[in-house]
C-alpha cells in the first residue's frame, strides 16, 4: 500500500490569542498585509479594534471586505486587484468560511496569470500553478465550523454556471492559524447551530469516507465527540469559553481529517448553496440524515464501532437517533423543503451537479444521478431512506 499523508499547520490556541496577531505577521515576514474579511464582520467593533491595534504596528495594513456570504470568483479577482494595488506581501483572512476562503484565494491567485477556475480540484490541475509567488497565509476563523484555516483548497461559486467550485493547492493552506475562542463569542444561536452542524458533517463524512488513513480517522473521531459535548451548550449558551475553544477545535480537525474524502452530504449541499445562497452549514445539517440511510449498509459497522466513545447505544439507529435529536434542539428543519421553494427546484439540473461535485468520489456508496434525484427527493419528502 501507498498513500501520502498530509498534515497541517502551526496553530496558536487560546483566550485573547487574538493579541498576537502582530507577532505572527513578523513570524512571516509580512510587512503589507491585507485584512480580508466580510460585509458584515467589518461594522463589528471587535473587528474595528483588531484593524486599529494592527495599525500601530503596520503602517500599511490594507482591508479588503467585498466578500459575498457565499463567495464568488468576483470577490477574488476585485482582492486581487486591491493586493497588487497596495503592494501587499501577504493575507490576513479573517471571518468564517467566506472571508477565509476568499482570503486564502487572494494569498494563491496574486500570483498567477490564469483565471481561478483553471485550479479546480481536479486531478493535477494544482500542478498548473506558480508557486514562487504565492505570499503567506494568516488565518484566524470567527465561526466554528467550515475548517478553512486549516484546508488546502477555497469554495467559490462561479457565477457564469452557477456552480460551486473547490479550487485547490497545498500552499492554499494557512502558514500560521489563530484560534481565540473570544472572536465567536458574537456568533448568534442559530449560527453557531449551523457552523456547528457544517463541523459534525466534515468529521462524520471523513469517517465514513473509504480508504486507510488512521490518523484522519482518530481526528475525525474526536471532533465528533467534542461537538457532542459541547455544541448544546455553546448554542444555549453563548459565553461558554470552554465550549467555544472545543467547537473551534472540531471545526479544525475536521478540514484536517476530510484530506481522507467527504461524501454525499458535500455533494448535494454544494448545488443548493450556489442556486439558492443557503447557508452551508444548514444544508449539510438537513441532508445529513438522508445521506446516512442512504449509505447505511457500507457505514453501518464503522459507525457502530464508535458509539461506546461518543457515549450512545451500539447500533447505527442509536446514532442516527443522536443526529436527528441533535438537530431538532438546534431547530434545524428536516426538510430542504422548509427553506427552499420547491417550484424552484430542478432536480435535473442538481442531480447532475452534485454528482459531479467532488465529494462524490469518496461517497462510501457509489452514486449516479439517480441516487442523487432520490436524495433531494427524500429531504424534499422528509422521508429516510
């Protein structure tokens, strides 16, 4: 057997980490940095005060916040432009999974000369890149869930198809990630609910995903139990540090472990996210019980395996039970049909979509169109499989 193992970065952990930040641009040599984030985190004070402090410390600190909730390659190319404009040497991305992933997009694109989608997670098309000028990467998440900081590749939706796209290179990853549980602090209930779903997903899909990689499979383990513990509380409770740093912590593993694969949970979310401006998190929460009686005969062993860990009954039922609980606590809908109208749907159109989604490949269960038709059928329905 050969494999390649891939793990990630230099990771700084802890209350008002936040402080650092200066010392990690110096660590990297960044003189100019540009602070990417979004449309609402920029009005925030606490982001305010981040921007000031850095100030004193970085005369020519550039901010950059055109970044679309669900990111699209115009986000990039306008970050782009506005890093070349300034001179800047390296990025600062900072927010959820939009501002990291539009940031690490600038960090990577500013140093080529064809256009974004050229780099799609395709086979070797990350061979295509120039790596001598891709500049160095900060990444401190505000959200617990999508993982960016510590994933090699951005979701970016091209708005000429309407298509999610996953753009991918080894240097898309961070340099040096902050997690300061503080910066979540300001996360709403019903956010914190799905970027914490979007983490459960990300660990439970690598999991499940087939192949031999031990190590993503002890992370992916152990994000699963920290969201157990702690989401609940974070959401019913929003000052919870301890439970903030755990799902921080989880978000993180995840994108470590889902180097194994995802499934079909990504794959049906993705066309949702990019037609109908769904928040990701939410559409892989609502699809995930359909995707896990659906893969059921090739995961249901796996899954039994770890119900002593995770502190539930030894059957796949008692783990979809916790799943489905889980999300009616959180008031998750069941249904893609409780946010999105049905007449809009094309379920042609999707089905084709996700099927061609790169999560598909490590699905546990091989899939066609069909499959794919059925699955949004039964989450339209509300019917398990």
């Amino acid at each position: 057997m050969k494999t390649n193992w891939n793990y990630p970065t230099n990771i700084w952990v802890g209350e008002n980490r936040i402080q650092d930040l200066s010392q990690a641009c110096k660590n990297l040599n960044i003189d100019k940095p540009l602070f990417v984030t979004d449309k609402d985190l920029i009005n925030l004070k606490m982001v305010k005060e981040i921007i000031s402090n850095l100030k004193k410390d970085f005369s020519h600190l550039h901010v950059f916040s055109n970044v679309s909730g669900n990111p699209v390659g115009e986000n990039v190319d306008e970050g782009v432009i506005e890093f070349k404009k300034m001179g800047c040497d390296g990025v600062i991305a900072f927010g959820g999974g939009s501002g990291l992933d539009v940031g690490k997009a600038i960090a990577f694109m500013s140093g080529q000369s064809r256009p974004i989608w050229d780099f799609e997670d395709i086979g070797d098309y990350w061979k295509r890149a120039d790596e001598t000028n891709i500049v160095p990467i900060i990444a401190i998440p505000t959200t617990a869930g999508t993982g960016s900081e510590t994933g090699r590749a951005s979701a970016i939706i091209n708005k000429q198809t309407g298509i999610k796209k996953i753009i991918f290179h080894p240097k898309f990853l961070p340099s040096i990630v902050i997690l300061d549980p503080k910066l979540t602090l300001d996360l709403s209930p019903r956010l914190t609910a799905a970027t914490g779903m979007d983490a459960l997903a990300h660990n439970l899909e690598a999991f499940c995903a087939p192949g031999f990689h031990p190590m993503a499979d002890g992370i992916a383990i152990e994000g699963m139990k920290l969201i157990k513990n702690s989401l609940i509380k974070a959401v019913n409770d929003g000052e919870d540090l301890n439970s903030r740093a755990e799902l921080l912590a989880a978000a993180s593993m995840g994108s470590t472990a889902f180097q194994k694969g995802l499934g079909a949970i990504h794959s049906l979310s993705h066309p949702i996210n990019a037609q109908f401006n769904v928040h990701h998190g939410l559409s892989n929460a609502i699809f995930m019980p359909y995707v896990l009686t659906f893969n059921k005969e090739l995961i249901e062993e796996r899954l039994v395996s770890i119900c002593d860990y995770l502190q539930l009954d030894k059957s796949f039922d008692s783990f979809l039970t916790w799943i489905l609980e889980l999300r009616r606590e959180l008031n998750i809908p069941h249904k893609l049909s409780d946010i999105v109208d049905v007449a809009k749907i094309n379920l042609e159109q999707l089905s084709v979509m996700a099927l061609e989604d790169p999560s598909t490949s490590t699905n546990p269960k091989k899939m066609n169109k069909d499959d794919m038709k059925a699955l949004y059928e039964h989450s339209i329905s509300g019917k398990l499989f």
